[in-house]
C-alpha cells in the first residue's frame, strides 16, 4: 500500500458502541467464542489478535459470563440483545 492516510480516530469504547448497535439481535445464549470472532473479522475488521480482547469487552457490555471460555451466557438467561 501507498499513500495511506489516517482521516480520524475511534476510542474503543465507541468502536464497542457502535459494534454492540450491529450485533443487535445476532448474539445469543451459548453463541460460541469463536464464531463471535469471526463476526468480529468479517464484519468490522477487527485483527484475530484483538478478537480475545474485544470479546471479553463485549462480554462484560452485555452483562454476560463465559463459565467454559467458549460460550458466553446472558447472566439473566433469556436476556438477548435487542
């Protein structure tokens, strides 16, 4: 690449923000860890490296846990993005 030019900035809490409003109503009890990654990838371009890290943002946003590292659980069950 040639001629890249950085035109603004986001802060990660509003990259969260505005990746949060896009997931609305594709995150789901059980959604496994690693096709949240792949939304992550395909759809905002998020590096595989800050996948992990992102995830656990998103995870502590929608008041969730992850007991099994692999799928995160709404702490109040049926909650879902809405």
């Amino acid at each position: 690449m040639e001629d890249v030019e950085v035109r603004d900035t986001v802060s990660e809490e509003h990259l969260v923000k505005d990746v949060l409003r896009e997931l609305m109503g594709h995150i789901y009890n059980r959604i496994t860890v690693s096709e949240l990654c792949k939304i992550l990838k395909d759809n905002f371009d998020i590096l595989s490296r800050y996948c992990c890290d992102f995830i656990q943002r998103l995870i502590i946003e929608l008041d969730m846990y992850c007991p099994d590292r692999k799928h995160p659980y709404f702490v109040e069950g049926n909650k879902q993005v809405a």
